[in-house]
C-alpha cells in the first residue's frame, strides 16, 4: 500500500471493516474502491460527474449521478455507518446544509477539505496580492472548482455551532503522512495544508469501537490563529 495517497491512507485507517459507507464527490472511485478491498466496506457512491460515474462502473462500484447539495435528502436517515465527502466540502454551494446532511444519514462523516490559513497561502496573498496556488490549492482562481474555502478554524467553528463533535483530526503538508492533531491549537491552522476531520452528533447513542487516534506531539501555540 506504499503507493496510497495520504488523506486516502488516513480515511483507510479511520474506516472499520465491513461498514457501510457513502463515498460523496467520490470521482472516478480510488478511495471507494480501496476501501472495498481493504476493508470490505459495503460501499456506495454519489459523484456529480458523468464520467466519473462511467469510470466508477467500469471498476464495478455502486455509484449514481447526484448532486450533494441537491440528492443527499433522498437518503433516508442513519443509512451508512460513514458518509465521506473527500475534498469536495470546498465545491458545494452549502456547506452548512451538506454537513447536517451528512450526520442524517450516517452514524459519523469523514472530511477533508485544504486550509486556507496554511502558511504558503498566508505568505502567497501577502507577498503578491493574488489568489495563492499551492499543492492542495493547485488551480488558479477562474478554473478552480472550489467556491467556499475555509481554515481550520472556520471549519471548528461551524462544527461547533452545529452541535458536532470532533472524534479524531489529521493534518496533511508536503506529501507527508496524515498526522494527527488538536484543531483548536491556533499553530496547526498554520501547519495543516490540508485536514481530515471525523464528526459525530454529540447527541449520538453509545459509540460504536472505532480505530484509536495517535496523540499528537505537543507544541507551544507559536502563531495566532
């Protein structure tokens, strides 16, 4: 598995074998049919692009043409075990409505989304004034997909004022490994190029047994938010 993406890595590792799962934005299906192999995970996917769904087939997925803005009240609630939206909470036009829709229909989300307090993006918008271009931000701003952009902090924020509780956090930078952090720690808005946050309701029933998340190393807040 040397070859794996790291945020794909780390949702592998947070994924418990045999559940079922919805892949949202899930494109041309890698990390759905990962998690069908390596965890044998009863998997669905909603991807908004016909090709995507053509090459998901082609893999033999379970996959349909949806929009997650309009198609996940469709679903009936408490459905999956997880529901995934992976580097798509950034394309949606509602954010807030996507993530309640998320803890409807499934015991707990998984989200990645890259931050755009990191601090390429901080130095970039400061030393030239335009929309910065990064490795989790690679587009320039009139073709990228991504319309609501959001730090950690804001993400925190949000998760906060819906009632949603954060069971584990991984920051993603440089190609490295996910490495598992506190988000409320101002310095990771400044060190996460990318985070991956598992949610739950915080008014959810017992919690099922769900892989244990590494500590993460402590560190002084050197940085404000």
């Amino acid at each position: 598995m040397t070859d794996i993406r790291p945020d794909f890595r780390e949702i592998l590792r947070l994924v418990r074998p045999g559940a079922r799962v919805l892949d949202i934005g899930c494109g041309e299906g890698a990390l759905l049919d990962l998690l069908t192999r390596e965890k044998h995970v009863d998997g669905r996917g909603l991807e908004i692009s016909p090709e995507g769904v053509a090459a998901c087939l082609a893999r033999g997925l379970a996959v349909v043409q949806g929009d997650a803005d309009r198609d996940l009240a469709a679903y009936p609630s408490r459905a999956f075990d997880y529901a995934v939206l992976s580097q798509t909470l950034q394309a949606v036009r509602e954010p807030r409505t996507v993530l309640q829709e998320l803890l409807r229909i499934a015991d707990r989300a998984i989200v990645s989304f890259p931050n755009f307090g990191h601090w390429r993006v901080r130095m970039s918008l400061m030393a030239t004034g335009r929309m910065p271009n990064t490795g989790a931000l690679p587009d320039p701003w009139w073709a990228t997909a991504n319309i609501h952009l959001c730090t950690l902090r804001d993400f925190t924020d949000l998760c906060a004022g819906l009632g949603l509780r954060v069971d584990a956090c991984a920051a993603l930078a440089d190609g490295k490994a996910a490495r598992p952090i506190d988000p409320d720690r101002a310095v990771e808005n400044w060190r996460a190029e990318a985070a991956i946050f598992m949610l739950s309701r915080r008014d959810a029933n017992a919690k099922r047994a769900e892989p244990a998340p590494a500590a993460p190393a402590p560190s002084d807040d050197l940085f404000g938010a």
